[in-house]
C-alpha cells in the first residue's frame, strides 16, 4: 500500500482457501526483540555516527551485525561509575539508558530518539535480557 512500510513481522500464518474453519494456533509476540530494535533505532537514529563509512564515534559500531556484541556486557569507556553499555536484566544500570536520557557527553543523545516509545522498546529489551 502507498505510504506504508513494513517495520516488523510478528508472525505468519498460511491460510488455504478452503471453507473450513481456521484455527490459528496462540503464539506469544516479543515485540522487543533485538532485530526490531535494530531496525527502528539503530538503523534509523544512530548509524549515521555510529558506524557510517569506516568510522564510528567512540568507536560504538551500531551497524547491524555488530551492534549486540558492541553493546551487551561490554564495558561504557564513558560511564563515571563503570557500568556496562548494555546490562541484561538491568536498564537502570544499562549506560545507553542514561546516555540516551542524560547530557552527559560533547554530544546530548537525550534527544536523538523522537519519540518515548523507543526508549521503552529499548528498555524492555533489556529488561528481558538483550537477547540478540
């Protein structure tokens, strides 16, 4: 359709043509999964710094492929206390939940993502573990 744009797909589910009912089977949607969180922040918010051409600031690859490894358990070289870029379980001790909230650095990311949403998106991922 014009104007739209598949950002995620939940789930699929192959219906014949026939008459006969159809039973959908109950499925549990993770809404805050890495990929979408990939594709709808990273992708469209951070990569222009971080990790467009051959560079990214503070060398913080945001690209996808590398952005999981960057990111989870991996010591913020900025973090005043020493905290983890991403902490599984824990978004309060998770630098990118204050970098993103904070000015806490030359550049204020706490207003890079337009929308709360997102950075409840981000926190649920992390909340959940950050898997990839």
């Amino acid at each position: 359709t014009k104007g739209r744009k598949l950002i995620y797909n939940y789930y699929t589910y192959n219906i014949s043509n026939s008459e006969e009912d159809v039973i959908l089977p109950v499925k549990t949607i993770n809404i805050a999964s890495f990929d979408r969180i990939q594709h709808q922040v990273f992708d469209n918010y951070c990569t222009a710094c971080h990790g467009a051409g051959d560079r990214a600031a503070a060398s913080l690859y945001l690209t996808n492929g590398k952005s999981h490894s960057a990111l989870v358990n991996v010591q913020a070289s900025l973090s005043p206390t020493g905290k983890m870029l991403v902490k599984p379980g824990m978004p309060s001790q998770s630098f990118l939940i204050d970098i993103l909230t904070e000015d806490i650095v030359n550049y204020n990311h706490a207003d890079v993502l337009p929308q709360d949403e997102l950075l409840t998106l981000i926190k649920t991922w992390i909340t959940n573990g950050a898997k990839e």
